[in-house]
C-alpha cells in the first residue's frame, strides 16, 4: 500500500512541476523557465532532507546514550 502511494505521490508532483514549468516558459523564455523549476526541485529535496534528519535526531542522539 505505501509504495504505490508514494509513486503516485512523485508522479503527482512530477505532473505540477510540468505544469510550472510551462506556465513559466509562457512569461520568460525557456532557459529561465528551466532554472526557475530546477532551483524549485532541488530546494524541495533539501527540505525534505532537513525535516528527515530532524526527525532522526533524537532516536540518534537517544541511541549514543546506551
């Protein structure tokens, strides 16, 4: 059950970054459309890579104790 809920979940996302990017190819040219999208993508990654190790920190700090 979660691992085709977390594809549709990419594939959901992948669709609205498809969107974006040509909503913004229509204002600026393509290059800037591009950037613009990819900056976007690679800041979402961060984050969810910051939020996961948040919620890692303390089982790991938890787990140095023992």
């Amino acid at each position: 059950l979660v691992v085709p809920t977390f594809y549709d979940s990419i594939e959901i996302k992948r669709d609205s970054m498809i969107a974006k990017f040509l909503r913004r190819e229509q204002r600026w040219n393509t290059f800037v459309a591009f950037v613009m999208t990819f900056i976007e993508a690679l800041l979402t990654l961060l984050l969810v890579r910051f939020v996961f190790r948040m919620l890692m920190w303390p089982l790991r700090l938890r787990s140095q104790r023992r």
